[in-house]
C-alpha cells in the first residue's frame, strides 16, 4: 500500500464512506416515499408497515453471520457482493408491481446491506492505524449519524419531483461506482479461520429478529393483548399478541447462542460470536455506550419529523430541510475530530459530544411550540448533531481499539448488531413514550368537550402516532392535538437527554487511551493469512 499522505491510501475510506451512505440514506428515504407508494401499489396497512420492518429485521438478523463470514471469505468479496445485491434487489423494488414483490426485494435489500456495513468498518480498523485511523473513523461515524438526517431531504425532493420509484433507481449509478472502486481495496481475511456453525447461525437469526420484531413492532400488535388489527403471515392473534411470544423466543435463543459459543470456545472449536471481544474492556463499554447513543439518536430522529409534518403541517421536504441542520452539524463536527484528536483522547470526545447531545436534545425540546418558526431549533439541531459527530466518531474507534486485525469483521457485526439493538430500543422506547403522550394530552387537551369526542380523536391521534392530527377540522380539537404533539415530542426530547447523560457516565468506565500520534501502516506482504495485502489479481 502506498504511503499515508498518498492520495491512493484514502481510496478505500472513499469507496466504504460512500457504501454505507448509501445504505443508511435507502433506510430514511423509503419512509418518505410511503405515501407516493400506498398510492401507486394501493398497499394495506399491513403491506406499508413491513416495507419498512422487513428491511430493519433482515438488516439486523445477518449482521452476526456475514460478520463472521467476511472474516473466513475475505472482507472485500463480502463488501462487493452486499453492493451487487443491494443493486439487484433496487432494481426489482423501482420494478414492484405490486406489494408482496415490494416486500420480498426489500428483504433482499436488507441482506445485501448486511453484507456490506460491517465489512467497511473491518476493513477501515485493518487498513488504517494511527492518525489514519482518527480520521477513517470520524468520517465513517459522521456518515452514519448525518446520513440518516439527510435521508429525508434527499428522498423528499425524490419524490416530490421524479416519483416514488426513483428512490430506487438512485442507486444504480452509485452503486456501479461503488463495484469499480472496489477492486482498489485491499482485501483481508482470518486465514486461520475454520469451518461455520450452522446451528449458531440459526441460533444467531432467530435470537436478533425475535428481539427486534418485538422492540420494533411492539406498538403496532400491542405489547401484550393483541390491537385490533394483530394479523402476522395471515394469522389473527385473539387473545395475545405476537409482541411477548417473539420477545421470549429472540431471548431464549440469543442465551442459547452465548452458551453454546463458549462450549465451542473452551473447546477450541471455530465459534460464530467471538464472546473474547467482551473481555476487552475498550470493546465492552464501548458497546454499552453505543447502545444508549444509538437509543437517543434513532429516537429523536423518528419523533421530530412527525412533529414537524403532523403538527405543523410541514412538507416533508421542508421537514427535511430542518432536520438537515442536524447532519450538517454532524459532518462539521466530523472535520474536527482529527485536529482535536492531536490535544484531546478519543474518550474525552466521546464525552463531549454526548454532553453536546444531551444540551441539544433538551434544548431542542425547550423550543418546541405549535407556534414556532422553523428556524427555532435549528441551532439546537446543529449542537446536538455536531455532538453526534463527536461521539459517534470517536466511540467507534474506541470500542474497536483493542480488537484484533483478524477478528475485525465479527467484531464490526457485533457492534452494528448492537447499534441496531439500540436503536430498535430507541423506536421502543420513545415512541412509546410518544404515542400515550399522546393520547393522555389529548384527552386534557379536551377536558371540555363530550366524553365520546375525547376519547375517539384520542385514540385516532394516539394510534396514527400524530399523523391524524392535519385532518381534525374543528379548530377547538385540532388546536388541542396540536399542543398535545408538542407536549408529548417534548417529553420525548427530555428522555433522550437523560439516556445520553446516562451514555456520559458509561464512558467514565473506558479505558483511558493515549492521544493518537501519526504512524505509517504496518509493514505486509502479499498472501498470507490476514495480511491486509491485495489479491494477486489486483
């Protein structure tokens, strides 16, 4: 590999930089696009919800395997087939005539993104060291945290003036760059690495999709009795939701997996899950800290937007254009991670920038009114993403410090897992804490009308999640569902400040780790077992 000042040496972070951008702005820009497809496809309520959960759970399921298997395999090969995927299964979806075949290709999209996303951070912990480092991993984390906020810009004016389908077709282009600049990164593999564990793998799948199914769907079949409409794969549950059933099954096998990893651990048999990671206690409460991160930031995004469109009545473009601040804010912070880094170590940025979250989370929440301009928690925004800038940046180098080159893939699975695990909890969570916020500040809002008003637009406000509220004609109800949006998303922002001054006092538990200084790459040869050097064929 050529030197670290060469222009080359920053290829690869530019083609993995862009990969997860493309994976993370897919997410954000389905969601706008909903509407324009329930129209198009005439989709049921129960065909829009999994166009979107089905992408998150098959996400989050095959993160743990294909981790482990782009350690055996090669983590380039692994990264380059997500991408082809990815491509093919966007191809079908701008071509979904309907929504079963919609559904099924999201799926597909979900899995080659699984792919991908943990073979970028592999390959950036083996390729880089030093300030090298610092600075690959502030840019991977600005991606992931301001990606996700321009998500709904970008698909916003997508649909707005090219409809629906070229949220899909978007990412052609990109992603035939993407295959090219591919073959200019250097692959890396465990070669010490053995057969697979099949039964892990299924432990693995069945553990994460159950628990991610019952954080994320929760709200919609009912935690324990059953919604009305509780329907699953044609099946009606009358007396209990799925919700429990899913939870119990995602944790019984997820404890299986982790007794059955250290039996093949203790005896010297390839395990799936390297449950070692855990004792470094970099990787441990790194961990921990980015699952609170993950709760606060996930959450936040999801509540403020439907404020935004359902109480204030914004365009989802124009929504976009504020929550953009937040990105912006993000990628700013971002460039002034390696400066930084030369007077200040990781764990103290990772402590700033949750601090900074915190502030503008609680800040964000303070200037929220029906009345408000929008321009009134833009610089809220702005704080609270350059806090997301610090932290996620730096908390990723943190927690994948101390982690061996050779398990740089499984390792990189399981914090994305984990990632996902947060934010799955910060759905959960927060929007829980929205939709009964809801409904309760409704029926005060109310207190003066008949009984049947209150409760009926209620319960429409509470279970559209706010989205019921532009289509409320008496002023009297509409003003008091308005209010109670404003009331409930600010209590949401609260939370989110506490739970990421709760991340603040899990990084007192890091381990102190010098200020980075420049190192050149390690010396590699060609071949071998995890060398880091290309493939003969490049």
């Amino acid at each position: 590999m050529s030197s670290p000042n060469s222009r080359q040496s920053w290829l690869p972070l530019v083609v993995l930089a862009t990969g997860v951008s493309l994976v993370v702005v897919d997410a954000t820009i389905v969601n706008v696009a909903v509407p324009a497809i329930i129209a198009d496809l005439g989709l049921g309520a129960t065909d829009v919800e999994w166009v979107n959960s089905i992408y998150s759970l098959m996400f989050a399921a095959l993160l743990i395997p294909f981790g482990r298997a782009g350690d055996r395999y090669g983590r380039r090969r692994l990264f380059a087939l997500g991408i082809a995927v990815f491509l093919v299964a966007s191809v079908l979806a701008a071509l979904s005539v309907n929504g079963p075949m919609l559904i099924g290709v999201r799926a597909v999209q979900g899995a080659g993104a699984a792919m991908a996303v943990p073979m970028t951070l592999a390959i950036i912990n083996r390729v880089y060291v030093g300030r090298m480092r610092v600075i690959a991993f502030a840019v991977w984390g600005s991606i992931i945290g301001g990606m996700a906020a321009i998500g709904p810009l970008v698909g916003g004016w997508l649909v707005t003036d090219h409809g629906w389908r070229a949220a899909f077709w978007i990412n052609l282009p990109i992603g035939a760059l993407l295959l090219l600049g591919s073959l200019r990164v250097p692959e890396s593999r465990d070669g010490h690495a053995a057969g697979g564990d099949l039964a892990g793998l299924v432990l693995a799948v069945l553990g994460t999709t159950g628990v991610v199914f019952a954080l994320i769907e929760g709200q919609k079949y009912g935690w324990w009795e059953p919604r009305r409409t509780a329907a699953l794969f044609g099946l009606r549950f009358e007396s209990l939701s799925p919700v429990p059933f899913a939870f119990a099954v995602g944790i019984l096998a997820l404890a299986a997996l982790l007794v059955r990893e250290r039996r093949r651990e203790r005896a010297g048999r390839p395990v799936l899950v390297n449950l070692t990671l855990f004792e470094l206690p970099s990787f441990r409460y790194g961990a921990m800290a980015a699952v609170i991160v993950a709760l606060g930031e996930f959450g936040l995004i999801l509540v403020l937007p439907l404020f935004l469109q359902s109480a204030l009545g914004y365009t989802a473009f124009r929504a976009g254009l504020v929550i953009a601040a937040l990105a912006l804010g993000t990628f700013l912070a971002g460039g002034m991670v390696p400066p930084l880094s030369k007077k200040w170590s990781p764990r103290a940025i990772v402590r700033i920038g949750l601090g900074m979250e915190a502030v503008g989370a609680a800040a964000i929440g303070l200037s929220l009114s029906p009345d408000m301009g929008p321009w009134r928690p833009v610089p809220w925004l702005l704080l609270y993403g350059a806090g997301i800038g610090f932290a996620t940046a730096q908390l990723t180098g943190v927690l994948m410090a101390d982690v061996p080159a050779r398990l740089s893939g499984g390792a990189s699975a399981l914090q994305s897992t984990v990632r996902q695990l947060g934010a799955a909890l910060g759905i959960a969570v927060l929007g829980g804490v929205l939709v009964t916020g809801l409904g309760s500040a409704v029926e005060r809002g109310l207190a003066g009308q008949p009984e049947q008003v209150r409760t009926s637009t209620a319960r429409m406000v509470e279970e559209s999640a706010g989205a019921a509220i532009p289509a409320l004609r008496d002023p009297v109800v509409h003003a008091a569902a308005v209010e109670a949006a404003s009331e409930a998303t600010r209590r949401v922002t609260f939370i989110t400040a506490l739970a990421l001054l709760a991340g603040v006092g899990i990084t007192l538990l890091l381990p102190r780790t010098p200020v980075a200084r420049d190192e050149s790459p390690e010396p590699v040869a060609a071949g071998g077992p995890d060398t880091g050097g290309r493939d003969p064929d490049l």
